[in-house]
C-alpha cells in the first residue's frame, strides 16, 4: 500500500474480486472517487470548454458537446488522468507501459424533442474490431469514465451496456443505422451519482441513453491503450502550450511525451526510463504474479 503526497487516497491494485468482476461483466463501477469540491471544479472547467465552443458555433444542433482530445481542450482535466483513486485500476489491467490514445469531454442538455431513431450501440477501437481475427478479440485498452453531473436515473444520458459482452464479437443490428431496433438483450442503463467513476473494457458492448431529462449530462472519458498502440488525440498542442511543464512525468508519459527516435521506447524496451514503471516500483506495486506488471 502507498500513498500519494498530498493526497489522503490510498493507492492499491485492484483486488483478486475486482478482477473477477471486471472479467466477468467488463465494467466497474467506482463509487465517489471524486468529492463534491472536485466534481465542481471539473463542472466548471467543462462549462468554460461548452461556452467557448457555443460562441464558436461549433456545438450540435441539439446543443450538445462531444470535443475530442480532452486535455487539449481542456487543459484542467489533466487532473484526472493519473486521479489517486482511479488510476490503479488502469495499471493493474494494462501494466506501466500505457498512454491515453483517445479522450474525450460531453456536455448534452436535455433534448427538446424525441430526435430520430439511431442504433448507436458499439465497442470502442473502431478498426481493431474489423481487423483483428480471433474470437473474443484482445482487450487492447480500458476507459475511465468520469460523471460530473447525476446519472442516478435512467434517462439522464446515462451509459448503457450489456453486462459480459466484452467477449462476444458481434451483436445482432439493423440493417442501417436508422433503422428502428430494441435494445441488444440484456442491455442495461448505468446509474451513477456526480462524481462516480465508471471503469470499462473498450469490447463492451455500450452506447448513451436520450437525455429527456431536466439535467445536463456532463462527463469526461479517457481511454488508455499500450504505448505502441498509435494516439489518436492531437496531443502537439500541448506540448507548445505554457502549462506542460507543471505536468508531472506520470502525465507526460499518459499524454505522449516521453518519445524516442525509433520508436523502442514505446515498446517498452527500456522500463527504467518510462515514469509509471518507476513510480510503481518506488511503491513497491509492481507484482511478478501479473504480467503486465512484471519488474
């Protein structure tokens, strides 16, 4: 057991239970990982990313907001990416050699009216699931997902998912998305209080439920991938901006920014060098019995 500097969180892996449950139904919930004070920092944050966008006419015609490369975006939420009381559960699944590849910050106020019928239900890593042959294809990567407003209802924009579908490569669909088709069986929509983390393997069957409410879903989701896995958020404006350095080296390595010419470095060749894995061994947190925390 560690702790973080100033931080009262204690900092473990995930137990041998959360590990069965997460290989059982491919998400976790984790109940107020953040407080009430961080749920409204990072409320405010977004509010500032929505405004700026709806002066810049760049929001949907619903109203709603799905900016990707969220630390870009919003530089704020490079808070979270590394957040003492998640970020365990990212490198006890997938190890210390990982970066975020995909992010992204949702605001979506209540909807006006019904809006037409679209089947959105899919597993994140878009052509990984068209490309890689076996059956069920590789984890590949995981996503925190970050509740800044009530999902305590269904309703609410809330994430839905089939439990255990993270192991069953296809669904049955409709022919064309616009196609009016139930719910995969199963399926089931995710309450969480702001300030709930939920935890997910990017196979999960999953998809968002019409906010008809009298709430504004808020969220911001990152997903963590392998390093020789390609990022896909523009993260070079980051590195040009007059806030990288207050980054610790953990957060440059999540945001991409420990690099070398060829290209080894991000395969983890050289563990000595890459911050999570020294992190994790000056905690002692590194465990031969998990491969892919091996020291």
């Amino acid at each position: 057991m560690s702790i973080i500097p100033g931080s009262d969180v204690q900092v473990t892996p995930m137990t041998a239970e959360q590990h069965e449950r997460f290989d059982r139904d491919g998400f976790l919930i984790i109940p107020g990982a953040l407080s009430p004070d961080e749920v409204a920092f990072y409320r405010d944050a977004l509010d500032r990313v929505y405004r700026a966008a709806s002066t810049d006419g760049r929001l949907a015609a619903d109203g709603s907001l799905h900016q990707l490369s969220a630390v870009t975006n919003c530089p704020e939420a490079a808070g979270l990416i590394d957040h003492p009381a998640t970020f365990s559960y990212v490198w006890s699944v997938l190890g210390w050699n990982v970066h975020i590849y995909h992010s992204h910050v949702d605001v979506h106020p209540p909807l006006e009216s019904r809006r037409p019928f679209r089947f959105e239900w899919h597993q994140d890593g878009g052509r990984q699931n068209r490309e890689i042959e076996t059956d069920p294809r590789p984890r590949l990567s995981v996503k925190l997902a970050y509740w800044l407003s009530d999902v305590s209802e269904a309703g609410r924009g809330n994430f839905k998912v089939v439990p255990g579908s993270h192991k069953t490569n296809w669904i049955d669909g409709p022919p064309r998305r616009d196609v009016e088709w139930p719910d995969p069986e199963g399926a089931i929509e995710v309450t969480a209080n702001a300030g709930d983390v939920v935890f997910f393997d990017r196979r999960l069957w999953h998809a968002r439920s019409d906010n008809y409410s009298s709430f504004t879903r808020m969220a911001m989701f990152f997903g963590y991938t392998l390093r020789w896995v390609a990022i896909r958020d523009d993260i070079a404006p980051i590195w040009s901006s007059d806030w990288a350095d207050q980054l610790s080296p953990v957060q440059r390595q999540l945001l991409g920014g420990i690099k070398d010419a060829d290209g080894d470095h991000l395969w983890g060749h050289y563990p000595a060098t890459t911050p999570l894995y020294g992190w994790l061994k000056e905690r002692n947190l590194l465990d031969p019995a998990n491969p892919p925390l091996k020291p």
